[in-house]
C-alpha cells in the first residue's frame, strides 16, 4: 500500500482504534486532496499476557509507537458498547481509556464513535456485521484481497478512521433560528433598515 510514502505526501492523518483487551484493532487512513487510502492497518496481540495490568501497560506503549510511527492528526475510537457482563465492559472501557492517554500525551484530538455510527457510515446499515463492514473497507479503500487480516479488528478500525473522515469532511450546518428576533440578532448585516 502507501507505507512507501513519505508521511508528509499526506494532507492529513487518522489513526482508528478498536479497543480491546485480548486483540485490539488499529488502521491509518490518508488522506490527500480528499481522497482516502489505506495507510496500515493491524492488531495488537494482548491474549498472551495474563495480567490486565500488563495487557493495559502493553496497550499504552503499542499505541504510543503507533503515533510516533505514523504522526496522526486526529485518533477516532470505537467506543464501547453496553453489555450485561459488567466486569468485560470495565475491562474494556480501561483499554479504550488507556489508548486515548496515549493519544492525548502526544496532543493528538480524539473523536469517539459508537460502533452502529461506524457501519452505518461505512455500510449504510448500522446492524451490519463485521464481515461486511471488512467487505465494503475493501472495495471503498481498493485494499487487495491478500493484504485483508484474519482478525476483523484492523477493519473494525480502520473503519472509524473512515467513519471520522466522513463525519469531519461535512460540512457543518448553522442551527436554525427560533423567531426572526433571534435571527436580526444573528445576522444584523443581513436586515434592511
């Protein structure tokens, strides 16, 4: 892909992360001239450390050395999702906040997606699997068949890298005004007198 490229050819820079304590995801997208492509994208092996401590520790540092590889602008986050085992959802709230830690050290911003926000940005259906989140990662990005990882955590992602991407480049609307005395207040340039 473009790891050959020089990190400055880039406009901007996103790192995505899907946290999680046994395999954590990460993807960097580029972008240039409003176009987007893959950068790197991989996981993170925690399921060999016994301590959550230690696994917490090795987040930290493998996120750190992402950021210092890569230099991203911005970190966009899948943030968790509520489940009924509330011991997995601490576990994986720590892993997130500790990725974000090593985000905000280096001053990088953080955004943070829910993770139906992510496939419905990238699939257009928010109940999407992650097999199809993968699939459509792969025909918007032209990311070859053979550079696809077994775990689907890189796409996962890599896809609120894109899901950022989309949701920063739109552009943003005013809120509208409640009366016209609100709206006189709001644009005195635009009434007559």
């Amino acid at each position: 892909m473009s790891e050959e490229r020089d990190l400055k050819y880039w406009d901007r820079i996103i790192i995505g992360i899907d946290p999680g304590t046994n395999v954590m995801g990460y993807g960097v997208l580029g972008v240039k001239n409003k176009k987007t492509e893959m950068i790197a994208m991989g996981v993170i092996e925690l399921s060999k450390f016994d301590s959550h401590y230690l696994r917490l520790s090795r987040i930290f540092q493998r996120v750190t050395g992402l950021i210092e590889q890569y230099l991203p602008d911005e970190m966009a986050i899948e943030a968790p999702f509520f489940g009924k085992n509330v011991q997995s959802m601490l576990k994986l709230g720590r892993a997130q906040g500790v990725a974000m830690a090593a985000a905000l050290q280096r001053d990088v911003p953080i955004c943070e997606y829910e993770p139906r926000k992510i496939k419905m940005a990238i699939t257009g259906n928010g109940a999407a699997s992650k097999e199809q989140v993968q699939e459509m990662l792969r025909r918007i990005l032209n990311i070859p068949q053979e550079s696809l990882l077994p775990q689907l955590d890189a796409t996962d992602a890599l896809g609120a890298a894109l899901c950022h991407f989309y949701e920063s480049s739109r552009p943003q609307i005013e809120k509208g005004c409640r009366s016209w005395k609100e709206f006189i207040a709001k644009h005195p340039d635009k009434v007559k007198k």
